[in-house]
C-alpha cells in the first residue's frame, strides 16, 4: 500500500470539551483530498497526571477498523488492554527484526509528558494527500528528505513574512496554553 508522508499533530486544549470546529475542518480537508486522518485520539491528563484517552476522528467505522488504534501504538499507549500492548509490542519486535527501527532514544518524543497535567489534547495521525506528487518527484529525480519541521511565526518577523505584532498573537494563540 502506497502511502503519503505521515505527521503527528498534538493539539493543546485546557478543557477535555473538544469543540467541532477542529473536527469540522479536518473533515474539510479530507473532502478536499488534502489529507487523510488516519487515526486521532482525545486525552485528558487530570491534575496527577493521569490520563483518560477516547478515539476522536472522522473516519468511516470500515476506515476505524481498516487502522486500528495507530496513535495508540505509535505513542506507547495500549488500548485493548493487555492483548493491545502485546500486538504493538510484536509489530515493533518484527519490524526490528527486519532492520528498520524507528527511534534511537536520543530521538524518541515523549508526546504524553508534553501533555500539561489539568489539560486536554487530541492526537491527530494524518496523511498528507497533497505531498505524493511532489515526495514521487523528488523520488525519480534522485533526491531525498534530509529535515522537516513547521516554522514559529516568531521566525517569519526576520525575513518579512509577518510584522512582530502579528507573529507575537499567532505565536502566543497557537503555541502554548491561555492564561
């Protein structure tokens, strides 16, 4: 099976009472065939930091059961109890085995200990759609991904993307807890 880059989003939220707007547009996108959810998960870490996880996407339920608890494996969280953890375990063992590892510990992240006690998140695994065409042109051209990441609109001030107001109130909505 063919697939198109795969990026984890963590979306920070100070109550557990998700609203649809998120869901709304993440739909949206789908629709458009930008990208695809392969799999989300809500959490609540309470105040001693234990955590409560529910599925949250807008998959089909044929779609839900085609991928399983994704998010689930990829951050070290077992659902199905015991028999869950056992499966990742020996997906991860047989992978392994086949000489593909997907973190050294010096590059592991911790997504759940990013998680501030007394808040809610939600996991989005996603398809990127809109990339294949260009990852199979760097492909046949030869090339490869050396590095990727999203830049801070603090970073956009120095090369005049963004006046220093208007990166300091992205910055300040998208990257940290309110107030």
């Amino acid at each position: 099976m063919a697939i198109g880059p795969v990026q984890l989003i963590v979306l920070g939220f100070p109550e557990p009472n998700f609203h649809g707007e998120v869901i709304a547009e993440l739909e949206r996108l789908k629709l458009s065939d930008t990208i695809k959810v392969i799999d989300a998960l809500a959490l609540y870490k309470d105040d001693d930091g234990e955590l409560e996880a529910m599925h949250l996407s807008n998959l089909t339920d044929e779609e839900a059961v085609e991928v399983g608890s994704k998010v689930g494996a990829l951050i070290g969280l077992g659902f199905d109890g015991e028999e869950g953890m056992d499966a990742g375990a020996r997906a991860g063992a047989e992978a392994a085995a086949d000489g593909i590892s997907a973190f050294t510990d010096a590059e592991a992240w911790d997504v759940l200990e990013e998680i501030p006690n007394g808040s809610a998140a939600a996991l989005v695994l996603i398809e990127h759609h809109w990339a294949v065409g260009l990852r199979d042109a760097l492909i046949g051209a030869g090339g490869y991904r050396i590095s990727d990441g999203f830049i801070s609109p603090l970073d956009l001030i120095g090369i005049g993307l963004l006046s220093a107001e208007e990166a300091a109130e992205q910055h300040a909505a998208t990257s940290s807890a309110p107030a």
